[in-house]
C-alpha cells in the first residue's frame, strides 16, 4: 500500500503537551493522529458537534437548565438551603437514571 505524509505546525507547548497525553495513555504521537484520522473517516467528520465560539456565547440553554444553574448557584452562595443530595456512589445514582 503506498503511503503520503502529511505535516502539521504546533508550537512547542502544545507539541510537548501532545507528546506527554500520548505517552501516558501508552501510544505514540503518530498513533495518535492514525487513530484521529480512523475515526475521522468512518464517521464522515468530527464525532462531535464543532461550533463557532460566537455560536457559544449566544446559544440559550433550555428553560430547565437556565433554572438549575441559578438554584445551584443560589445555593453555592448560601441564600438558598442546600436540598441537593450528596452523591458517594455513582454507580447507584447512573442505575436510578437508567430505570
């Protein structure tokens, strides 16, 4: 099978931190970039949403999300009690969703 090369830029930084994330997961940088490319292409495109970060900024959460956030901060602040439960097995609380 022939084979073609293609050549990228990073700066150092994110080079070394590349080098780092692959090495610790016990693959080489270059596998890395196969695997990517695999993926890439048997999905058709990214395998998540990739958006412009104007987009971001001005996407509205839905109606139940925007009340949470503002309970949960409430709550962080201390003007409103803590009715939160404490989670200390996630595997209980993942198997309460599922049912």
């Amino acid at each position: 099978m022939a084979t073609s090369e293609i050549v990228i830029r990073l700066d150092d930084k994110e080079k070394h931190e590349f080098e780092q994330n692959a090495k610790a997961i016990g693959i080489t940088t270059s596998s890395a970039i196969k695997m990517f490319i695999a993926k890439f292409n048997c999905d058709k495109g990214f395998s998540y949403p990739v958006t412009a970060k104007e987009s971001i900024k001005t996407r509205k959460s839905p109606e139940e999300v925007e009340k949470a956030l503002v309970i949960a901060k409430a709550e962080e602040l201390g003007l409103l009690e803590d009715t939160s439960e404490r989670v200390t097995n996630i595997q209980n609380l993942r198997h309460r969703w599922v049912q």
